[in-house]
C-alpha cells in the first residue's frame, strides 16, 4: 500500500527550486510600483496568510475582506440531531484543516479509497482562507414543523425576511437551512472549500444553490483600499472597520442580552443576490450615475466634496439653495440618520448570459453581517426600497438570513453552543 | 462642464501613499516564503504587467497563461461589412487602451454622457490584459447565406466541428459569429474588458454566451508551475511551451502555404466546455484515478515516474507484463503517437448548482490554439470520445471553433487581413 503525506505547505518548500526564475524576474519592481500595487485588491501575495481559525467570534466576518468567495446553501435530508452534530465535527476539522492551508485528512493515504481532499488547492497556500458557517429559518422549523427539537431555540432575530419593496426574489436563488461562507484570496482556495465541504455532507444535506464572487466589493479594514463595484464606483467607504471595536460591539456581534445565549458573540448574516442591469447604467451619463450615487465616480468623493473620505454633508446645498446630494441618491439614504449600521462584505458576480434579456447576468452579492437584521437590515432596506434612486438599475434575485454562531476553541465545532 | 482624466496608472501613482502599510506590512517575507509562493499561480504580482498588444500575432495565444478568463461569443446582428470594419477599429482602439491599463476614452470626459469606459477597473493596474478577437464559421456563412460577401476567404480549416463521440452539446453554449477572449491576472479587469466590448457592438452585435474563468489549468510557458484542474491533477505538464519555437511554429501559427492569405499568422481556436462530473470522481479511489488518468494525483509524474516530467513510457510493464500506463488512460490516449500536440490554454469554471442534478456545475473550459484543427483537434478528440476512460466522469457540454487572425502593428485593427 502505497503512503504519503499531502501538506500544502510541505510541497511549495520541497519544490522551490523551481520558483527561483520568478524571484529574480521580480526583482525589478521599483518600490513605487510594489506602493502602487498594494491599492490593488488581487496582488498582495496573501498566499502564504492564514486568518486564526479559532477564537471568540467566526473568522470571515471582521477578517479584512478576502478577494473572492464560494457561497453556498445546504437543505438537510432528514439527519438525527445527532448525525448533525457528527456532520458539524467533521465540517469543523475540514474547515480547520483547509484554512490552516493544509489538506483534509492530512496524513496517511491509500490508493483503494477516495483521496480524503480532491486535492485542487494544493500548492496554493492557505490565501487567507475562511469558513463561516450559519442556520437559517429553516434549520428550526420548516413547513411548521421543529425538524429538531429546537424550535425554542431559534432566535427571534432570526425572522422570515418579508418582502421588501421591489424585491423579484427566486427560490432557487433563496434561502437555505444551512450556510457556507468561504473566502480567499485565491479562488481556487474558496471554491475547494465549498467543494469539500459538500462532499463531506453526502447523505445529510445537499447544495441548495451557491454562488462565486470573483471580487470583493467591500473594505472591512482600514488597511485596505476602497474597491470599486460593477458600476465603477467605490463602495464600503463608510463601511463598518474591523479596528472600530466600538462599532463592531454595537452593529456586528450580537450580545447575551439580546439572547439566546447560543448566539452571544455570533451574527446575522443577509445574503442578497442584486443584479445590476449594466447595460442600462452603461447608458446613463456621468451627471445621473453620480446623482444617482450621491458620489463622484473617479475619486468617490461625496458630490461637493474632494476625496472619497471627505464627511458626507447632507445639508450641503448648491447655489440654488437645492441639496448638493440628491434626496433620493443612493448614499443619503443609506445614510439616513446615521443610527444604521451593517459591516458589509459583499462581491461581484456574473453568472454569464441571461438568456432571456440577452445581457450579461452580473451584479452584486450583497453580504451583511449584523446584530439584529429587524433593526438593521429590514428598515434599512425597506427605505432604500421605497425610494433609491438606484432601484432603476438593480433588482434583488436572491435572499437568505442565517444565524452565524459564535467562535471555537480547539475541540469544539460549528453551532456546538446551540447543537450541544 | 467637469473635465477629468481616468488613467489608471496615474491613480495608482498618485494614491500611492496610501498603500505603505502593505509594503511594509509584506516587507517581513522570507526569500523562501517568496519562492514558494511564486509556485501558486495567483500570487505573483502582475498588476502593474502589461503584455504587448502588437505584433505579429495576436497576444493571449502563446503568452504566458494568467490567472483569470472571461470569454465571449457573440452574434451580429445585421451590419454591413462597413459597419464591421467601424466596429473592430473601435474594439481595437478600445483593446489596446485596456491592454495598457488604460480606461477606454481616456482623456476629456464631461457630465453630460455616459462615460466612455465603465470604470470598474480603475486602480487595478493592466494586470497582464490580453483580448484575442477570432471569427466562427458562422460569420461567413448562416444559413446558407454569404453574409458579407465574404464566403470565399473562409478558411477550410475554420470547419463546423463534425459531432463527437460523447458529445452532449448545447447550443446556447456553443458558437458564435465572433468571440473574444480576455484574460488577466486580476478577474474585474478580465470581466471589464468583456463588459466594454459587449457595451461598443451595441447594435451591431449580441452577446450569444460568455464563460468566466476562475483559475487557469495549462502551463503555456517554461516559467509557470503546473496548476491543477478541479479533478485535482496537475494540468498541461506537457502542454506546448511558447519557448519551443519550432513546435509553436509548426503547431500552433497558420502559415502562408496553409491558406488563405489572410490567416497567415493566426490561429484556429477550439473551446469546449467540458462538465466535470465531480461527485462521481469524488467518490473514485485514489488508485481509479490515477490509472484513469495515467499520472500520479500528488506529484504529477506519469506512473511508475518519479517527477512529473520525468519521459511518458508508453511502453513501461508492470511486473506482470501489464502496461504500467493503462491503455485507456487519458494521457496515454492524448500522447497516441505524439504526432498530434495542441496549445492548451483552459481554465476551470463553476456555474453554481446544476438544478436538474444537484451538483455543482463545475469543470474545465478547454481552450487550444492549433495551425489546423482538421488534422489537430478533431482527430485527437474523436480518440479520447471514443477510448479515454476519463469520459466516464466527462461531459462536452458546450463547442466552438474561430478563426484569430494574426497580429497587427499600430492603426490597424482585428481582422484587418480579412476585412480590408
């Protein structure tokens, strides 16, 4: 029988000979162009980073925003509490493994089973990697009935999304009784995660629906630069920091007062599928698209302001005495009083060609993480709903809320406060 | 009225300050963390690399291979070969801007229109950008019907691929009367360069089908490491390298003596999407898959081989007298008598979730450049559809073919040899 180790780390040492050429052949960069490239959100060699697996809250939510994502939804077949608790295990050492850039089942191999990992993250460093985990609504009860005996422990944060104005929202883009968010700043890392993580639920739970985000749209940390969506605008400068603890102990984690215990130090993650109808903003002049907004496109400025962190003055008004930034302009609402805060997390995506409309199926997956989507997400949604003046433009496609349990120690798993 | 400049290099320039942290941040590397991780195929910083846009051959064919794909195909409408000509002078202009790091349009912008350039790539850098621009045999003939006048210079290598065993075709992703390849080292800038393209044929042609690619599976250059495809196989160890000039030269470049003139110095392109069935391979034992593929999964070498470059010997026995490469297996089948050799330049993709299966729809959007697919692609793949025992876990999804024609030196345009 034949025997080997497969451990990441181990093979890029072993074969680094023949990454010398590229070392050399990189040696040129000036110092300006090594600055110049950190603003980029893909070329900070992050392959050899890891986020700490373990700790007080799930990495991946105040983690400074990887640069791709693999998202996807699980419903369960009919497991035991108990075979959900097993399946957590496994999940949880996967998860561990994976993200320490290691692979699953790391050790001995044998030729007549199925290689423990599928083996395509290989060589590719741990990037950053993390796994986030949720239950959705109907993890508790679905068509009411409690699959599980915890019924009294769903969380009344945890509430059926109602429809919001000008939601088109598809089941098969919707919901789900699980979750898995795995970010990376590779996406072949991501997309293994997901992959494994799935085969690893065979006979337990099946993917509901997932989705790729081939680049982040959001700045969860200070440290990184502002990237720009796919209307060509920046987007997360007045996002939530990870630095800003405060704010982060306010907004993201939820707390034992706010109850069931099992969540204390979790959070709620929206997901949201907004398509972006880019051939019509593509149409649409400069003037209206930063109207629209609230912001200047090149430097994401507020209108009337001069770079993208000058204050957003709301009361600024233009020499006909009119608001400088629009009434109905994507940022003043937002804004609104300013006692609304998410930290979002969201990607780009396209899915190809909408074969109906003949237009590139793209846009943004929104990801938010909060304390209480009732007092966040919903009324913050609700407003932009009613009268953004991006509506026009967008359409939501898809929506899901999972609750998002607090963090590990070593030797405990996912959900292991609630599943326990 | 505003006026403003959108030049990508000079952003990145001009914000540089704010990317000193990261600098600093990465300054801590070791020289061995750095080779190692110049193995990855996603973490050389290639943002500020730009890959010559002129030439004798169009680039994104034997460059180096990048990280990221976006692929389109597209059908006019009904222009006049006058119309044609305004829109590849266009998508030339367009190209070359892109290629440089350079927003389409740069220059004056006014408040009034909408922006030249969609502005989703701005500070991230030209990112090693090619667009390589090809004709399908349906831009010549459809229907039966000389659309341009042009039906005597179709090539007779630009044939309708004849149907293939195992094919599973679907016309929605198959064909086109021209496509577009764009690929980067960053996605956003790959997506983008699609996007503005689909945006300037407005009226003149349609998106018929596009494919994201997340990472590259072939090694087109002696400088690159092997990536692995999502079977987890190290992929294109024996893939044309561009440094062999005389394979490239009798493989991969149309000549004059091949015919038509106007090809001289171009390539035909086959894509076929190819649907991994990745649960069932999942599900193989280690053993099953190596002697489907005939390599080792860990370290890539052929079996029996101790590296993967060690000589493929088709001849080597087992100690029972057995080929020690199984006869069906995919590299033995793909070698045959080492006569037939393609330039493989594919990239894995994932869908999201198959609605009929379940599974994810994943796989490997196979792309190859060849001189003449009559005597390249079409018989190689009709010996691996009809013996290669990896079709068991394959499907052929989706098939195109085009005609790219050559390079061009500054004021010309795609296709200029053909449509002058």
């Amino acid at each position: 029988m034949k025997r080997f180790h497969l451990n990441r780390r181990d093979l890029l040492r072993g074969a680094g000979v023949a990454g010398t050429g590229a070392v050399l052949a990189t040696g040129g960069y000036t110092l300006l162009q090594q600055r110049d490239a950190a603003l980029s959100s893909s070329v900070r060699d992050h392959s050899q980073e890891t986020v700490p697996f373990y700790g007080p809250h799930q990495a991946g939510i105040t983690t400074p925003a990887q640069d791709h994502l693999h998202f996807a939804t699980f419903d369960l077949l009919s497991p035991t509490l108990s075979e959900i608790r097993g399946l957590m295990r496994i999940w949880t050492s996967a998860a561990a493994s994976m993200c320490a850039g290691k692979s699953i089942g790391e050790g001995e191999f044998n030729l007549q089973s199925p290689p423990p990992d599928t083996g395509e993250a290989m060589e590719h460093g741990p990037s950053r990697l993390t796994i986030t985990v949720g239950f959705g609504p109907t993890f508790f009860v679905k068509e009411g009935r409690d699959r599980f005996g915890l019924a009294k422990n769903r969380p009344p944060a945890l509430i059926d999304i109602p429809a919001l104005p000008g939601d088109a929202l598809k089941p098969e883009q919707s919901g789900g009784d699980l979750c898995v968010q795995a970010c990376a700043d590779n996406p072949q890392v991501a997309f293994h995660a997901v992959r494994n993580l799935t085969r690893l639920a065979r006979g337990l739970a099946v993917l509901r629906w997932s989705q790729l985000g081939f680049s982040r749209t959001a700045t969860t940390s200070k440290g990184q630069a502002t990237p720009r969506n796919l209307m060509g605008f920046k987007d997360g400068t007045a996002n939530i920091k990870a630095e800003d603890a405060n704010v982060v102990r306010q907004f993201v984690w939820a707390s034992d007062a706010d109850g069931p215990h099992w969540m204390a130090g979790g959070s709620y993650l929206v997901a949201r599928r907004i398509r972006i109808h880019i051939e019509s903003w593509d149409r649409d002049s400069l003037l209206d698209q930063e109207q629209t907004i609230g912001r200047h496109k090149l430097n994401g400025a507020p209108i009337g302001g001069h770079d993208e962190f000058a204050p957003l003055d709301l009361n600024a008004k233009d020499k006909d005495g009119n608001p400088l930034i629009p009434l109905q302009s994507h940022v003043r609402l937002a804004r609104g009083d300013d006692t609304i805060k998410l930290l979002r997390r969201g990607y780009s995506f396209t899915d190809g060609m909408d074969r109906v409309t003949g237009e590139l199926d793209a846009g943004l997956f929104f990801i938010s993480y909060q304390r209480d989507p009732r007092t966040q997400f919903v009324p913050l949604q609700t407003r932009l709903g009613r009268e953004d003046a991006l509506n026009e433009y967008i359409t939501h496609t898809g929506s899901a809320l999972f609750a998002c349990p607090p963090g590990m120690n070593e030797g405990e798993y996912f959900g292991q406060s609630l599943l326990q």
